[in-house]
C-alpha cells in the first residue's frame, strides 16, 4: 500500500510539472486599458478654524535728524555802473551822489542809505560819544557831550539769525559801538534795533580806529592808526591837544606808567556771539588785542581764505608791509610774523618790483602782553629797555659804530636791540626790528587791501607815491626809487604757495594797477600824465577829476567783479568811491560825498541773507577843508550806511 501511494504521488507530481512547464510559454499581447471611471462628487468644505489672537504693535522709529538750511538764491547777472557826475554845482557838492547800477534789466542803487548820523540817540547812547580809556565819557569846556563826526569803519556780523553791526570811531582815544540792525525781509532796507557803546577798558581802552576788515569766521577785525612814538612822546600840550586823559597827560609829565605807549597800535578782533534759543538775549561781545601780530600805524589787517594769512597795511612815512601767519586756522593769537622787501623791477607808472618775506619771528598774544603790563615780578617794558640808541652824526654815520641807521617813523635813527629783547622788538616796536632786519620801510601812506577771488590776487592802496618812495642817495637804504605821484596808486600782488612760510597766500611781485593822473607839476613828475582839466574844476582839483586821488580803502565786489577804490584826498574837492572794470579798465564814478569830506571803508558785503551790500562811511562832512561851507550848523554829521541792496551772489 505504501508503495502504491508514492506512485500516485509521484503521477500527480510529474503531471503538475507538465502543467507547469506549459504555463511558461511567452505571453499574449496586453489588453487595451478600460475607460476611465468618473470622479466622484466632491466631499463639503471643512468647518473655518478659529482666528489666532493679534500680534503686539511695534515700536516707534527715531526721528531723523533736521535737514541743512536751504542757502538764500544767488544771482548770476552781469551788474553795470552808469555813473555819477563829477559835482559841478553848488548843490551837487553838499549832496551825495551814487550810481544806478542795472542787473539783467533791472535797476538797483541809485540812493545811498544812512542808519545813523554821529550824534543820533538810539536806545539812549549818543552815536559818536567818545569815551576815556576807563569808559568815562568825555565832555566839552561848555560840558556837553563830545561827539565826534569821525565815524570809520562799519561791518555786517550774522549771528544766529540776527543781523550786528560794530562801528569805530577814528579819534585818540578810540571809541566803538555796536548796532543790532533789522533787515526787512523783502527789500534788504537796514535800520537799527538797538546801539550799545562798547567798552574798551579791558583791553587798555582804544585808539585811532581806522578801516577795518571782516574775518573769515565772522568777528570784526579792528585796527589801531598811529600808535604813539614810545621813543619820542609828545609834550603834554600836544597831548592835551590830541584829547588824552589826565592820566595819560601825567605819564608825559612825570612818567606815571598807569599809561604806556605801548597800550596803542594793536590789531583788535570783536566777536559778537547770542544765545541760539533767545532772539531777545543781549549778545556778548568779546574784544581782543593781538600783541602776536606787531604793533604799526595799522590801516587795516585782511586775513585771507586759509585763516591763517593776514596782510597788515601800515599808514604814515617810511613805514612797512607785513604779513602774519597764524599757527592755527581760525586763531589769530600766535604766529609767525614777517615784512616785505621791495626788490625794484620798474620805475614805470607806479613801479613793479618782486617781494622777498623777511622773517621778524614767532610771538603769542599772552608773551608780548607781558612785555606791554609787566607780570607780578616785571615791569612794563620802556622803549630804553628795548633798544640801545646814538645819534646820527653830521657826516651821516651813526655815533656809535655798533649801531644801524635805519629810517622809520618819518625820521633817521641808529638803533640796537639789547641783549634778549629781540621778541619784545619784533612786536612792541614792529616797524622799527624791520628795519633793522633789512625789511622796506619806504613805503608811504599805505592804505587799503582786499583779496580777489577770481584771480587770486591781492590789492593795496598807496595813497601817495611820494617822499620815501622816491629815489634818495641820502637814505640809510633805498629800496623804492620811482617818480613823485602825490595821487597815488592802488598796486595788483600775485599770491603763490610759499611751503616755507607755510602759506598759498604769498605775494610775490608788486606793481601798479591803477595810477592817479596829476595835473599840477607839485604833484608829479612835470610833463606826466598831466591832462587839461574841465571847465569849472581847475582851481579845486590837483589830480585829474577822472581819475583816482589818494586811494584809501578798496574792496574786491566778488561775484560782480569790480574793484571799489575809495578816496581820502584834498586833491579832489568832493571825495569820490570808483569801479574799477577789470575788462575794460575803466574807471567808474559810483559815489561822491559833500564837501570836505572822506569815504571811509567802502566794504562788500556779498550775500547776507539773500541781499548783497557795498557799505559806505562818509567821514566829517565840511571837516577838512570848506569849513565856511557848512551853512546849517548840522550838515557836519557824519554818515553811516550802504549802497544797495542788491541780490545776492556767491563769493
């Protein structure tokens, strides 16, 4: 049986493999795919979430920082003078005579506008009281007030969005006051708000305030004219005369030294300076003497673009040209100080010549001070303490042989400076260390200076090429020898970079520019530029009426181009302020002011506060001369203004 079952087994196995190996035969085609079902009926939408909560809100920002102030528009147009006459008439001599002046059409100037006569009350100070060197005011022997009708040079300061004029007197002693002006906002009209007389005692009172010039960071640069002679003083008559103190009348009597020459003959910077938050605030005002930058006649100082360079013109005979150069842009009150060699190219018109810079050394305002006031173990320095002297001899040579002759302060002297004192020399007695130095000290009345920007060139009055400009065998040296031109010259300086001296402001040659035309021999070489006069002018005018008289003070109109030249001459009976046309070289009458009187500071003003000004002093009116002119009594005061406004434009 078991048997029996493997074998049937073993059928059933061999017939399943058959089954098999049949099934594994190749497959037949594939069927084509059936018809795709329909999609079924889409399910309901889900029920909505709920909202999340709201986020917190962010911080604030910053708030950015202010923009800059917009600057005011400036113009670009052409400005044309058409000139005034020169007076003929009686009315035309006591008036005051300016230019219109067109720009792209339209008509500017043609008036001159005064805000304030000497001897007007304003805010209750009396414009043009003088005042002692202690701030006591001075009076007549009738005991009134003395005023004078000196009135010089008057700035423009913008300070925190007020408007400061400082105006100074040009008398012994000085005297300055401020004006705060309102300027209206549509036509640029100047008036003042208020007037403070400054006071001066701080900086040992004032003295003869000349011209004065603006600096690059807005402070007023004051001058000191004059100063007086520490080697020869004048008699107590002669000071009494010239309106000293008391005290300064004992210190020629008997030697007191509450008074000191040296007090005098210093450059004096103001600085105007307001509370930002306030407009009613009463500003401060901060005066300084700048022992560091010499002691001369000064006319004026003008400090140049870099702040550093500062040219000081030196009024008077046989005086000095001199440059300072700041250590510190912006800070006057240590530097190095130098004087100018003229080296004569030309004798032609007003000369031509180059200029070397002779070194007259370094000082600081607070060393030279201690020369001037003397410390708690020193005295004042006295003239004697400086210098060593002799005289000069019959044959010309000085006494004692270890001296130098030299000329300087209008007179020939042989000096020495003592042991140690070369310092105090170089600032208590400037003109006199140049000399000695080998500086030119043979300039005579040298007045005004101003920069131009477009040209990059200096320029500076000679009110008269004359005396210790002409040539003379006799002179201890003699630099200068041209020809007599008692009209004077205003002089062009080309200006280099010196890495030496430390400036780009160098002046490196000097010759004339515009030269004054006599027309009487006394006043010229006979036969030059002599011209026949108009009918009516010869008896009153010795220098040409078209032409310049004694030059005093300039300034360069930027952005319009025009030298201003204004006049302090007798040679012309009406002073005159002139244009100079640098393309045409014309000369061009803008002003003139009435009898007997000078045009004092004539200054540009290019763009404040969207308005452009030419400011102009007219000194003592019937003053100088034509006395008997001055019919009213009043017509005497002085006057205080600018010609202007006109629009704006850059510098």
């Amino acid at each position: 049986m078991e048997f029996k079952k493997n074998k049937l087994l073993q059928a059933l196995l061999m017939a399943a493999l058959a089954t098999g190996l049949a099934a594994c035969g190749s497959d037949g085609d594939d069927g084509k795919d059936g018809v795709a079902g329909t999609d079924g009926d889409k399910g309901d939408p889900g029920t909505p979430g709920t909202d999340g909560t709201d986020g917190t809100d962010g911080t604030d920002g910053t708030d950015g920082t202010d923009g800059t102030d917009g600057t005011p528009a400036v113009g670009t147009g052409k400005l044309t003078f058409t000139g005034v006459p020169a007076p003929a008439s009686d009315a035309q001599k006591r008036a005051i005579l300016v230019s219109e002046a067109v720009i792209d059409g339209e008509s500017f100037g043609g008036q001159y506008h005064e805000f304030a006569r000497s001897g007007d009350e304003i805010t209750g100070v009396t414009f043009g009281q003088l005042v002692d060197d202690m701030g006591t005011a001075l009076t007549e022997e009738d005991s009134s007030l003395r005023i004078t009708d000196a009135n010089e040079h008057t700035s423009l300061l913008p300070v925190n969005g007020r408007l400061f004029s400082v105006s100074q007197m040009e008398t012994r002693p000085g005297a300055m006051f401020l004006f705060e002006l309102d300027q209206d906002e549509t036509t640029g009209a100047l008036s003042p708000i208020s007037l403070t007389q400054l006071d001066q005692k701080g900086v040992d009172g004032g003295w003869v305030h000349c011209a004065a010039s603006v600096t690059p960071w807005n402070t007023h640069l004051a001058s000191e004219e004059y100063e007086p002679d520490a080697k020869s003083l004048p008699t107590a008559t002669e000071a009494a005369a010239d309106g000293y103190t008391s005290t300064q009348l004992d210190y020629y009597v008997s030697g007191d030294l509450s008074w000191n020459p040296y007090y005098y003959g210093w450059n004096t910077e103001i600085e105007v300076s307001t509370d930002a938050t306030d407009a009613t605030s009463t500003p401060t005002v901060d005066m300084t003497k700048h022992y560091a930058m010499g002691r001369v006649a000064i006319e004026l100082a003008y400090v140049m673009p870099d702040s550093k360079t500062a040219y000081i013109t030196d009024d008077g005979s046989n005086v000095g040209f001199f440059m300072f150069v700041a250590d510190t842009a912006g800070d006057l009150s240590a530097g190095n100080l130098y004087a100018a060699k003229w080296n004569q190219v030309s004798d032609t018109g007003a000369g031509e010549a180059t200029l070397d810079w002779i070194s007259l050394g370094h000082a600081d305002n607070a060393t030279v001070s201690a020369y001037v006031h003397g410390t708690d173990t020193t005295d004042p320095l006295l003239f004697t303490d400086i210098f060593a002297t002799s005289e000069v001899q019959t044959d010309g040579t000085c006494a004692n042989a270890a001296h130098t002759k030299i000329a300087a302060n209008g007179s020939t002297e042989c000096l020495a400076v003592k042991t140690g004192m070369e310092v105090a020399a170089s600032r208590l007695e400037t003109r006199r260390y140049a000399a000695l130095m080998g500086a030119t000290t043979e300039f005579s009345k040298e007045e005004g200076v101003t920069y131009d920007s477009k040209r990059n060139k200096l320029y500076v009055a000679m009110s008269r090429v004359y005396n210790s400009m002409q040539a003379d065998a006799s002179a201890p040296v003699d630099h200068i020898q041209l020809n007599k031109n008692r009209c004077g010259a205003v002089y062009e300086l080309d200006l280099l970079v010196d890495s030496t001296i430390g400036s780009s402001y160098v002046a490196k040659t000097m010759k004339g520019l515009v030269v004054g035309r006599p027309t009487k021999a006394s006043n010229g070489v006979e036969g030059v530029n002599v011209e026949a006069q108009l009918a009516g002018f010869e008896s009153s005018n010795s220098c040409h009426i078209n032409g310049i008289s004694e030059p005093d003070n300039v300034t360069y109109m930027s952005g319009y181009d025009y030298l201003i030249i204004g006049e302090d001459t007798g040679n012309h009976q009406n002073d005159v302020i002139w244009a100079y046309d640098f393309a045409s070289q014309d000369l061009i009458r803008i002003q003139t002011t009435p009898y007997g009187s000078e045009t004092t500071s004539p200054y540009w003003y290019p763009n404040i506060n969207g308005f452009a000004y030419l400011m102009s002093v007219i000194q003592h009116p019937y003053g100088e001369s034509d006395q008997e002119e001055d019919t009213t009594g009043d017509a005497h005061r002085a006057y205080t203004g600018y010609i202007g406004p006109f629009p704006a434009v850059a510098e």
